[in-house]
C-alpha cells in the first residue's frame, strides 16, 4: 500500500489569508449591501425631511451625529467581535461601569483628565480581556460568557458608585471632550469628531492590518484558521480587548456628554449597537463586515430616533419599528448567504 499524498499548506493558507479573503467585504454582493444601507439611510432621511422641515436643519442634523456617537462607538468594537463569529452583550452595562471608573479617578481621586481618561479606556481593555479568556480559553459561548459580564459589571457600577451618580461639575475639561467645540460658534460637538477618528482608526485596523484579516478568517472558517498555523485562542483575546477598548470610549462620551457618571444607565445599549452592526451588513455568522457599514447602520438607527421622536411617536412604537429593521436587516444577510451558496 502506498501512503497518501500530502499536500503541504501554501503560504496563503499558512497566514490565514485564504481564509480572510473569502470572508473580507470584496465581493461585489458585499459591496451592493453596502450601497443599499446607504440609499436606505438617504431614503429615510429624505423621508423625515418631507414631512418636517425641522428635520433637514443643521441644528437637527448636528443633534443626529450626536446622538450617534455612544451607539456608533460601541459599534466600532462589537464589529470586530461579530465578524469573528461571536457576540458582546457586556457593551452596555461596561459602557456604565467605564463611565463610573472615570468618575471615581478624575472626580474622587482627583486625578488629572487626561490621566483618568487613558485609565478609563484600558479599564474597558481589561473587561474585554476578561470576555476573550471566557471565550478563548475557557471555552464558554460567547452569549453566556459576554451575558455573564453583562450581570457583572451592572452590580460593580452600583457598588463602586455607592448606587449614585458622580458629577462632573469641578471638571469643565472632561465635559467638553464631549459637547466642547474645536470651532467656536458652530455648534459642531467634538464627540463626532473623536467617532470619526475612531472609526478612521477602526477601518484601518480591519482592512489594512492582520489583526482585521485574522478576525475574518476565525469567522469564516475557524478550524481551518487553527490548523494553518494561526493561534486563534490570542486573537480571540485581542479581538475581544479590542472591543472593551472602544466600550471604555464610550463610557467617557456618554458621561461627558451628561456631565456625569449614572450607574443605573447602559442597559439596551448593546442591543442597539449589534443592531447597528447587523443593519450595516456585518454577518452574524462572522465572516463578512466592515465599518463603513457599520456607521451607516448606527446613523439609520440615529435618523430613525431622531425622525419618530419629532413626529412624536410614543418610544414603544419607536420600538416595535427598530425592530422591524432589524428583522429585514437579518433576513437580507440570509438571503445574501443562500444567494452566496447557490
């Protein structure tokens, strides 16, 4: 008998590329997703726009970019974590409990701005590490693992708070990192410029750098990715301290924003944000995404709020209408995959 032939894995597949380039937004059906998330957030605001002058106005429009920043922020990270297959349901509540941990260095240890915001940010790192070892190296499903540190971190923000909010109001500096204006008069918030940067950053991570490329092929194809070589139990870990990074972020924009860090605040977050994520393109069985789509999927969500609330719409059925969204934004991704299968 003659032993079976060998063929021995080519550099391609040795780095995982393979594997990222089937999963990478290159196709032209990816690309077409894209498009018509953006031609529904046009049609949407066009829509609002006929129906409320109000809607169109640059005051209105700067209240829109706004309210996008906190959502589309943890976006950013849950898009990294989503493309690998997996979920953050901690986003909200460690939103909640990064925004009390920068109350407690800049407001009760007296800590300088910048100092508390840099330790804030890496205490959103250090959730999200706690995730990826859950994930990555306990083994558990990324629902319950994420789930748990969702129970977590809402009873660490009531005990480190003592169950009450801390007010910025001695710190100026802090609160103008969010509602502050680098161009005085034009009411422009610097919280969208630093979503902007973020996302800047976030795209060059996904789409110019291995960690983006690695994150596609462990959802594309995991097992594959582990036996061409590729330690995916340490990118799972980056993936998901990535993630909590940008959950840090988010907790210095939404208590600086308000001028205070609220314990009780985070919760539905989250589901808003992998709304964001899921209406952007990003595939919840990994794969596919990016983030361009993703901040289109966080300004129709924005657009949407922003436009039911001036019609004065009760908040349940703001409710019941997001959610409709987001059903025919899952049932387009089916489609896409049995489209992509045939």
């Amino acid at each position: 008998m003659t032993s079976p032939t060998v063929t021995p894995p080519t550099p391609e597949k040795q780095d995982g590329r393979g594997a990222a380039a089937a999963g990478a937004p290159r196709t032209l059906r990816d690309r077409l997703q894209q498009l018509l998330a953006f031609a529904g957030l046009i049609v949407i605001f066009a829509f609002f726009s006929i129906l409320s002058p109000v809607f169109s106005s640059y005051g209105n429009v700067t209240n829109i970019l706004f309210s996008t920043v906190v959502i589309g922020t943890l976006a950013l990270g849950t898009t990294f974590v989503i493309i690998t297959g997996g979920i953050d349901l901690s986003i909200g509540t460690g939103m909640a409990l990064c925004a009390v941990m920068s109350g407690v260095l800049i407001v009760n240890s007296g800590l300088p701005v910048p100092v508390g915001v840099l330790l804030t940010i890496l205490f959103g790192g250090l959730i999200g590490l706690v995730n990826g070892f859950n994930v990555a190296v306990l083994g558990l499903p990324p629902f319950i693992a994420t789930l748990a540190m969702m129970l977590v971190a809402q009873g660490l923000a009531l005990v480190v708070s003592n169950s009450a909010p801390i007010y910025f109001t001695d710190s100026p500096g802090y609160i103008d990192i969010s509602i502050g204006t680098l161009i005085p008069g034009s009411g422009f918030p610097n919280a969208v410029v630093i979503l902007l940067i973020a996302a800047v950053v976030a795209g060059v991570l996904l789409s110019r750098t291995v960690l983006g490329r690695y994150a596609f092929s462990i959802g594309s194809n995991e097992e594959a990715t582990a036996l061409s070589g590729i330690d995916v139990r340490r990118w799972k870990i980056i993936i998901y301290t990535l993630a909590g990074l940008f959950t840090g972020l988010a907790g210095i924009m939404i208590s600086a924003r308000l001028g205070s860090a609220q314990p009780a605040t985070g919760m539905g977050y989250e589901l808003q944000a992998i709304a964001a994520v899921v209406i952007g393109g990003t595939s919840l069985s990994g794969g596919r995404g990016s983030i361009v789509g993703t901040v289109i999927g966080a300004l129709i969500i924005s657009v949407l709020n922003n436009g039911l609330q001036i019609m004065s719409i009760p908040q349940e059925w703001q409710n019941v209408i997001l959610g409709c969204v987001i059903l025919v934004a899952v049932y387009a991704d089916q489609a896409r995959k049995r489209g992509s299968a045939t």
